[in-house]
C-alpha cells in the first residue's frame, strides 16, 4: 500500500480550475432550483413529484461523477435522501459531505423580484429558492469533487448524503442513519448548510442550537358566538392563546419560560448591533428584543417564536368569539440544554398560563438537540489552512449559528469519533428562509476551493 503524502496541487491552478468551473455550476443550480422541492408540504401546491424529481437529479449526478452504491432512501417521515460512496486511495481516511435539496415555501410569491424557483442573475447575485440553502451546497461539493479529479485525483473515499426533509425537522434521516449505523460512518463529516459570518469572512460553524416545534391548541366554547350577544361574558379562545403566547416573553422580549436559563454567554466572535441591525433589515426607531449581547442571543440563549397562528384571517373574518384557537411555536435552544427538557418546561409554561380554565392540548411536531463541536481537531487545522488560501488575506474564524440542524447531533451520537465541521453559502445577504433568497457566486466558487484543498490537506493530515 503506498503511504506517501497525498501531493497537494498547486492551489492557484486549482483555483483557476473551480473558477472555469463556475459556468457549470450555474446551469446545475437553475436545474436544481427548478425543482419547487418543499418537502411534506400542501400535495396540490408542492407535489410529492417535486422532490422525487429533485431526489433523482442528485442521485444522477452522483453517479456521473462516478460514485457507487447510488441510492435513493427511503427515510421514516415519508421523504428520500441520497446517497453515494466514491473510493479513494487504499488507505485514506473517508469524509462524509452533507447538503440537502428540500426548501422552505417561497412564503409571499408576489414579493420575490423575480420568480422563486426560476435561478436568476441580479446584482451580481444569483437569486432563487434554496440557492443558497442548501442547493447550492449540493453544487459545491460537486465542484469540489470534479477540480480534485483534474488534479490528480480526489485523495480520501467519499461519501454523500444530501437530505430530503431538513427543513421540516421531521427527523427522517436521523432514524434512518440509526438504523442504518454503518452507512454514513466517517472519519470526518463536513455538513455544507451553514455559511460565513459576513460576505467574504470565511467561518466554520461550531455551535448550533437545538429546537423544538410545539403545536398548542386552545378551547373554550362549544362553537363560535355572536360578539355582540355574548361578547364580553363569553370565555373567547383566540384572546385566551393571545395571553398565553405574550407570557413567553419579558418586557423587554427576553424568553421567559419558566425554568428555563436564559442567562448564557457567548465567549466567541461577536456580532455588532449595528451590523445584525442591518442585516435584520430592522425598521428606524424599532428595538431588538432581549439582553446582553446580539451573540449572546443568537447563539447561548434560548429564543421562543410564535411562527404561526390557526384563526380566522382578517379578510375573512366575521363578528365572533373564537371558540377554539391554535399557534405553532419554535423554540431554539442554546448547547448545554436539554431539547427533551426544554420541550416539557415550554408546554408546562403554556398549561399554566392558560386563562379562564381554557382547554389547552399541545403535541410535539419537530424536535432536535443542540450542537457543539471539537474545534481542537486536525480537520478544523486542515480547514483553517484550505481557508487561508481560498479567502487571501483571511483568517478562518469561528462562530455559532441561532438555527438547527438536528442531524449534527444525530452524527456525533453515532460517530463520536468522527471530526465535524460545519460550512457552507448562507452569509447574511443571503437572506435564507425569507424572500428573495439568493448565493453570491463568489462564496460558491471561495468554498469549492476550500472544500477540495480541505480534503487534499485532511488526507496529508492522516498519514
């Protein structure tokens, strides 16, 4: 067996290659983004053939670049994932790549500048649903992949696992993944769903926070009354959730969940209010919510959102008292935490506030632990380097991250020797989960390069 370092390329005429690459890249993400792949959503206005065509987009692409063992899982929430293993040298470490191809809703198509699944060039941006989150990061590990093959070949085995349900929190790849131990083991895991702190600032990911999505429904009548004739006697559901919704926040905004530490601190790089102003595109004269700093906020503390409401909208409103009302809450919650716990202590927080002796039924519909990964590693040392040299001038910096990734802990949980690191393209300006959601072709093509240098210096690394 030959032992010999793994001979890096010449990063400048790697870079040239996975820039000339760029234009491929581009067609790829129009096919890709062409896909309105909103998993588990409403069948008559996503239907379950947009991600079966994603799902098979992928798996075709794998196989192109030769990888084996192509499949198409079959995941317990009724989704797909793909999978893929490319050998490499005898000898090499293996390192798991990770992206997924389902989407959240375009939300208010009317407010997208161009159509949502239609990628479109604009201000130097490419513009669609999942550009960025986490299309994109299924062309950057093929980008990766296909500069290291002109190049001397792609130095460690590979495998490939882009998920089909990560925006529902559903869960299915993880139960698969348990089941299934052996498929997904790793020496090191890169999950490409992250992004840099700032345009350009190139940033691994070290901390996550788990969630909890809770459903809560409130009853207090037999059916719906006239306002006039029984309003203000009459016990009204809607005003009943309204009261138990604002118990979850101080005056200030802080989440206030009884039992529940809201006190962390965040030791890391920090994030200046004027910047998450900005970025959070906060109106003049409007306060952030919460104490302490933007960091400790976004990445030690817990946070409650109330992300949905079941009541009559206004247009269609008529003089009533609700008898029965629901809300859909997300609770994220730093490293550290307990989702499991959290969970118990948000829905005993809503039963206690619970006025009037409303009937109140909650059930658990998303759950994920907190995430902290080993930044001592040798695969964040080789990152680090691969960085460097994708971004001139740059040093890696680390950061947390407000949002979930439930499979992260999944995977240290069945891998706990396996080195985890999270990149990927949804920077600020990329405004994931929001309209207009777009990748800078620049982070695409900065983060090819890093990812193949990455795993042309965690392959030296293990000899």
């Amino acid at each position: 067996m030959d032992t010999s370092p793994t001979p890096l390329p010449d990063p400048a005429e790697l870079a040239t290659t996975v820039a000339a690459l760029q234009g491929r890249a581009r067609t790829e993400l129009a096919e890709l983004v062409a896909f309105e792949s909103v998993a588990l959503a409403d069948e008559e206005r996503f239907p379950r053939s947009e991600c079966e065509g994603a799902a098979r987009w992928v798996a075709d692409a794998l196989r192109a670049e030769g990888f084996q063992d192509v499949a198409l899982l079959d995941t317990p929430d009724g989704t797909q994932s793909v999978y893929g293993y490319l050998p490499g040298p005898e000898g090499a470490p293996t390192v798991l790549l990770y992206a997924h191809y389902d989407v959240q809703p375009p939300l208010d198509e009317d407010a997208w500048v161009s159509p949502p699944f239609e990628l479109t060039e604009r201000d130097g941006r490419w513009y669609g649903r999942g550009a960025a989150d986490c299309k994109g990061g299924v062309i950057m590990h093929l980008t990766a992949l296909r500069a290291l093959k002109q190049h001397g070949g792609v130095p460690v085995n590979v495998k490939v696992i882009v998920e089909g349900s990560e925006e529902q929190g559903t869960g299915g790849l993880q139960r698969y993944a348990e089941a299934h131990p052996e498929l997904l083991t790793a020496d090191a895991i890169v999950i490409g769903d992250a992004g840099n702190f700032r345009l350009g600032l190139p940033t691994v990911t070290a901390t996550l926070r788990g969630m909890s999505l809770l459903r809560v429904e409130v009853e207090t009548l037999g059916g719906n009354l006239h306002s006039g004739m029984f309003g203000g006697a009459a016990p009204d559901a809607l005003a009943a959730l309204i009261r138990m919704l604002d118990s979850l926040r101080a005056e200030d905004g802080s989440t206030t969940i009884e039992g529940l530490d809201a006190d962390g601190v965040w030791e890391g790089l920090q994030y200046p209010e004027e910047d998450f102003r900005e970025d959070a595109k906060v109106l003049d004269g409007v306060s952030l919510t919460g104490s302490g700093t933007v960091a400790d906020r976004l990445w030690a503390r817990p946070s409650v959102s109330v992300i949905g409401i079941d009541c009559p909208s206004v247009a269609a409103a008529t003089p009533s008292v609700q008898a029965r009302a629901g809300a859909l809450i997300s609770l994220r919650v730093p490293p550290g935490m307990d989702a499991v716990k959290a969970n118990e202590l948000l829905t005993a927080h809503l039963e206690k506030a619970a006025p009037w002796g409303a009937r109140v039924v909650t059930r658990q519909v998303g759950m994920g632990q907190p995430f902290q990964a080993d930044t001592a590693s040798p695969a964040y040392a080789s990152m680090a380097e691969a960085m460097a040299v994708a971004y001139p001038g740059q040093e890696m910096q680390t950061a947390g991250m407000g949002g979930s990734i439930p499979l992260c802990n999944a995977l240290t949980s069945l891998y706990p020797e396996a080195e985890i690191l999270l990149i990927g393209l949804s920077e600020p300006e990329a405004q994931i989960h929001a309209v207009n959601e777009s990748v800078s072709p620049e982070e695409l093509e900065r983060l090819s390069l890093a990812e193949a240098l990455f795993l042309v210096n965690y392959a030296r690394s293990k000899h």
